[in-house]
C-alpha cells in the first residue's frame, strides 16, 4: 500500500504543541510506511483566516525537520492543497450526492433555525434539523434555486440503525443514527464545511491514514456515511486523545498556551521539542526516551499511541531541551543565547571572547536559551541579593574567615587566569583549613550570590578581579 497521511491545519497564524504533535505522528506512519506526507490547508472558515499563516505553518515543519511531499508549496499530483481553491470540487461532489438522494437543498431562513432551536431548547434536547426541506417537492426546489433563494446543502442521515467506526486507538464504536443531525456540507455563501470537505480531500489526495484530535471520533460516523454514499474505502482512522495544558485544560490559542513558535523564541531546541511530544500520548517498546527522527521514523508505531489524554508538562520538556543543549555546538548555543543576552543586559563593554566564555559555562545548566538571562543576572548586576538559605549558610562558623583568606590571596593575583584563580581556592583550603562545602559554598555565595553554578574559578574570572574583591568586601 502507497501510505499517505496528511496533516489538515486551520490557518489560524498559532500552532499550540498539540497541533505539531499531530502532524509529527502523521508525518511518522507516513515515513515509517516509505509513504507520503502532505500538507492542507483547511481555510473553509474564511473568519479565521490569518495572513501569513501558511507561512509560518511551512517554517514550524521545516524547523522541526517535517518534511513535506505535497502541499501548497510542493506540487504534487492531488492539488490545489489550499481549500479555498478547491470550491468547485466540493460543489460537484455536494450536487452529486443530491442526485444520488444522500444529500438535499436546505432553504431554511435563520429565523426558522433560530425557532427550531427554541424549540429543542425549550424541550432540553440537542438541535438537530428536522429535514423539513428535504420533504419539497423537485418544483418547489426547482422554482426557489431559479428565484436565487440562499440555499445550503444537506447530508440526508439514516433515522434508525447504526453507523460503526473502527479506530487503531479506541477500536470498534457504533454511533447511533438517530443521533446525527442532517447536517450541513455546503454553505450558503459556496464553501464547504470541515465536515464535507475533510472527506472529499481525503479520498482525492489518497490519503490512506487519517490521524486526528478525538474530539472528531464520534463524528466519523457522519464521514463513514458519505464514503459509504459516494461508494470509496474508508481510510484508516488513528484519533488521538488531548493533549492538557499545564493547568489540566484544554490547550486555547486565547491563553497563549504552549505555542511552538514562542517556546522556539525562548529558545527551545526544535528537535528537543518533537522529542518530547512524540513521548506524550506514545510509547515505544522500551525505556528508552531520546531519538534522533530516523530513530522515531525506526520506531513508531501507531498501535501504541495511549487513548488517555496527556498533560503538557514544562519540567519534562525542559530535562529533554537540557539534553540537547549539552550537544551543541559553540556557533549553535550562542544562537539561542545571546540575543536574550542582548537584549537584557547591555553587553557593549564586554568582549565577544568574555560573551562566548559565558555562555559556553552555562550549557551544562541551561534549560532553554532564554533560562540565561537569569541565571547570568549576578554578571550584570551591582548588587547581589542572597536568599535565607545562603544567609543562613554564611552565618556558620569559619566562614568569614574562609572569606578574608580568600580575599588576601585574590588581591595577590597579578596576572588573572582561571588557573591563578583555581591557585588561590587551593591557597585558601591550606591557609584556612576549610575544605569541601564549607570552602566553595561561603565563596561562591559572597561572589555570586547562589548555592550552585557552573565551575567556581570560570564564574569568578568572568566576574572580574574588581568585583570580586567589591563583593567580597
Ligand atoms: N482543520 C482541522 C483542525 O485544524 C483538521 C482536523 C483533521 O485533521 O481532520 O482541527
């Protein structure tokens, strides 16, 4: 089998982690079967639509390292892959499946909706349309379309029996038919709904796996019927549960939630990202957690994506993104650094070479790019603060003197190096007899204001000869 999947956004202009997560498990069936993975664009709802947004769709994929087959920008055999240039397409299909008695013109005014609506209302009960129109007669039908009364086009549903859907992740369901609503597959002003559309492009483009948020399973079964009028295979339905936000909610472009794009401004590691995603709602068959994407390719497996949703979670994120900063090169970490760097502190008396050795100090430790600004803030500020605890330790005995023989041998530096530095530590291990703890936490608390740090004589040379002997007072 030619496996084909696609990955359906919305041109929203936002892309919350749950919506790559998709589009990396679809873009690795399709990878992991040799197949095909094309891009659409579902911009039906032309309020929605955001300038700019496809773009920014492409550099998300690009950055992640999804590569694409067919799309907007990537001919392929099965386009236009933008919705809106497909208009045509689905109109035929609509004014076929009318001929064939699966579909119906719908006159309906608002006003009579909004009563039917009351009336459901008022009965507690779920609106479905009541099919009046599809009971007018071909000259009453005939004679509207020829006056230009709006019209929209209805699926016709069965009333009785039921409709099966059959999922990797939940398996076999059965929707009761009584339940779908005739619901509405082309709108008055000619586009088609997610509803109709999503079928009609999935079984042109030959898209063999469908991989989708749950909330459209119970909805297959709307989409099973109309394969089933139109006579084409259904593909196969892989739906995959939520992904929470932080707070156990749903994520909402409204809050802001987990953007891809901003966690790549804060310097988050695309591949760091992907990693952990693909972790959240999959599991491979072992402990293992780091993958490289051929690996993931290697690997995946649909059949164990989890049916439980999966809650977004920042630590988890950030041990995966620490992990990959420790693999990076000079050039690279200065990338994800410095402009946060820059954009905080004014470096413009600082010498690319103090710059680098900062930053290259900081990789061990950084969780993501921007994390450096502050842990770096005792660099650029004249004050240091300290917190109960380290007040707590430096009030110990031996510690002011720790301090003062350390002082005494960093005034003695005339050539300041890290190895003169690492020197004068040693000096005041044998002068003050302090060691372990209790010589490295009293000096690196009075110089830096915190408990832990990269190496102790790498932070005090980029401090400077003069501020350490300011802070130490
Ligand atoms: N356009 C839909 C969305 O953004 C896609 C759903 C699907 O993959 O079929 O939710």
């Amino acid at each position: 089998m030619n496996v084909r999947t696609r990955f359906a956004p919305s041109p929203t202009g936002f892309m919350h982690i749950g919506n790559l997560r998709t589009a990396i498990f679809e873009y690795l069936v399709a990878k992991h079967n040799d197949g095909k993975f094309i891009l659409r664009i579902e911009d039906t709802d032309q309020t929605r639509k955001v300038d700019g947004a496809v773009d920014f769709i492409y550099d998300t994929l690009k950055l992640c390292n999804i590569d694409i087959d067919e799309g907007p920008k990537v001919p392929g055999n099965s386009g236009p892959y933008i919705q809106s240039e497909r208009k045509d397409i689905y109109k035929k299909y609509a004014l076929d499946l009318v001929e064939k008695g699966m579909a119906y013109y719908c006159f309906c005014t608002e006003e009579e909706l909004e009563e039917l609506r009351e009336f459901y209302n008022n009965k507690k009960k779920p609106f479905l349309y009541d099919g009046r129109c599809s009971r007018l007669s071909k000259e009453e039908i005939d004679e509207k379309l020829k006056l230009g009364v709006p019209y929209v086009i209805r699926q016709k549903m069965p009333k009785y029996g039921e409709t099966e859907i059959e999922d990797v992740v939940y398996g076999k369901i059965k929707i009761d038919n009584s339940i779908l609503d005739d619901q509405i597959l082309l709108k008055s002003d000619g586009f088609p709904t997610y509803n109709f559309a999503n079928v009609i492009d999935d079984h042109l483009m030959g898209i063999t796996h469908v991989i989708r948020g749950k909330e459209y399973l119970d909805q297959t079964a709307k989409y099973n019927l109309l394969y089933d009028a139109f006579g084409w295979e259904k593909p196969t339905y892989i739906h995959v549960a939520m992904v929470l936000g932080e707070d156990g909610q749903k994520l909402s472009k409204r809050n802001g939630d987990a953007s891809f794009m901003d966690l790549y401004n804060d310097g988050y590691l695309p591949h760091a990202i992907v990693n952990y995603l693909v972790l959240l709602g999959w599991s491979p068959d072992s402990n293992d957690e780091i993958f490289t994407m051929d690996e993931l390719i290697e690997k995946f497996d649909e059949t164990r994506i989890s049916k439980s949703s999966s809650q977004y979670d920042v630590k988890k994120l950030n041990w995966f993104n620490a992990h990959y900063i420790k693999q990076l090169s000079l050039e690279e970490l200065l990338n994800i650094t410095v402009p946060h760097l820059s954009s905080s502190y004014d470096l413009s008396n600082k010498s690319d070479e103090w710059v680098e050795r900062l930053v290259s100090i900081y990789q061990n430790h950084l969780s993501y790019g921007k994390e450096i600004v502050e842990l770096t803030e005792m660099f650029f500020k004249d004050e240091i603060c300290l917190d109960d605890e380290c007040k707590t330790f430096m009030e110990q005995d031996g510690v002011s003197n720790t301090i003062n023989v350390f002082k005494d041998e960093i005034s003695s530096i005339t050539d300041w190096n890290v190895e003169n530095i690492s020197n004068a530590i040693n000096n005041t291990k044998e002068k003050s007899g302090s060691k372990g703890k209790m010589l490295y936490m009293p000096i690196r608390i009075k110089v830096s204001g915190v408990m832990h740090g990269p190496e102790l004589p790498d932070t005090i040379y980029l401090l400077g000869k003069e501020k350490i002997l300011e802070r130490l007072g």
